[in-house]
C-alpha cells in the first residue's frame, strides 16, 4: 500500500494529483506543515518526513521525501502508466533533468518573482527569464514539455505555473498549456481528494 503524508494546497498537492493520474489505490494520511508565507501551522509528529515537510511517500517499509524523488519513484514503480521514462530509453534523459530542473532551477526563480528580488537582483531576474524562456521555448516544440506525451513533469511544472500564473508573463501559449492540463479528469479527482487549510487532518 502507498501512504501519501500531505498538507492540503501545498507541494504535496501535485503528488495526489500524480497518483490520481497513475490509477493506484493509496491512502492519504493530511498533516499540518509550518506555511512559511503565512507563518502559520507547525510541525506535525504524525509526519515522517525528517524535516516536518511534504510530500512523503510510504511504500512498504521504504520512506521517500521531496516531490521529484517521489515523482520519480512513483512513475519507476509503475511504468504500465506511461507518465516516466525507463531507465535505458531515449526519452529517460531528457526525463530525469526537467524532473530536477523544477526543483533545482523554476521554483527558486519563481520564488525569487514572487518574493520581489528579481525587482532589483539583476542576477535573480536573469535567472527567472531564462526559466521563462525554457519553459515557452518547450511549449513551442509540442503541446507537452516533452513533448507529444503527457508525463510527470507536467504534473509538477504544470501545478506550480498553475499556483504562481500571476508571476508568469501574458502568453496564450502558456494558457493554453494550463488549460490543457488542469482540464484532465485526474485533475479534477486530485482537487477533491486534495482538502481544505481549515481542519486539514482529518481521518
């Protein structure tokens, strides 16, 4: 059995929405998190994960944490859903760097957008752009970021674009991607599944 350790309207949200889309049973388990945008919640002793964060995955007896690992265990461990890439395919490359770029390089910028410090960092709003223009450039080539293909990354480049669309530039491109995504059936499962900030833990 899968066990999801999540906080409602967090990162966690785009693996509820990964599961919903790979068709497995699982059980979530809701947990509070310190919100440090709000300076609310705290430190939850019923979640496992090391730092009181989400997401964390429980899959047997292993514990996975940080949203591209448990993305990236979630589509390895079931291939027959076709939203990765197998080790030994073409496409596995290009698969694991977008998969850590998002962590690695959108958030940071993004969160640098969000914060105001591309306003006078030069250095932070150089690196926002060319997340910007990596992401466009994508989007010009297929209607996916890889591609053809739906995959994981567009769970977890898509739900963030989604949350912070006020911090991206007017592009129909763009819009037209989210439309795409957020519009899948797996989506809409995941949005009810994902619960509310007031009274999140709930059996």
């Amino acid at each position: 059995m899968l066990t999801l350790f999540h906080a409602p309207q967090s990162r966690s949200s785009r693996i509820v929405w990964l599961l919903e889309e790979i068709g497995v049973d699982y059980d979530i388990r809701y947990v509070d998190i310190f919100r440090s945008m709000t300076g609310t919640g705290g430190r939850d002793p019923a979640n496992p994960h090391p730092d009181g964060k989400v997401p964390a995955l429980r899959h047997r007896d292993v514990l996975v944490t940080e949203s591209a690992a448990v993305a990236l265990y979630l589509t390895d461990l079931f291939p027959e859903a076709g939203l990765g890439a197998p080790v030994g395919s073409p496409e596995r490359a290009a698969y694991l760097t977008w998969l850590t770029w998002t962590a690695g390089e959108m958030e940071p910028a993004y969160w640098a957008r969000i914060s105001g410090q591309t306003d006078n960092d030069p250095l932070a709003r150089a690196r926002y752009e060319a997340v910007i223009a990596r992401l466009l450039g994508a989007l010009e080539r297929g209607p996916y970021l890889m591609g053809e293909r739906f995959t994981a990354v567009d769970v977890m480049v898509g739900s963030g674009i989604a949350w912070g669309r006020e911090y991206s530039p007017r592009s129909p491109l763009l819009d037209a991607y989210l439309t795409r995504i957020l519009d899948r059936p797996a989506n809409a499962s995941a949005t009810a599944r994902d619960g509310e900030l007031a009274g999140s833990r709930v059996a």
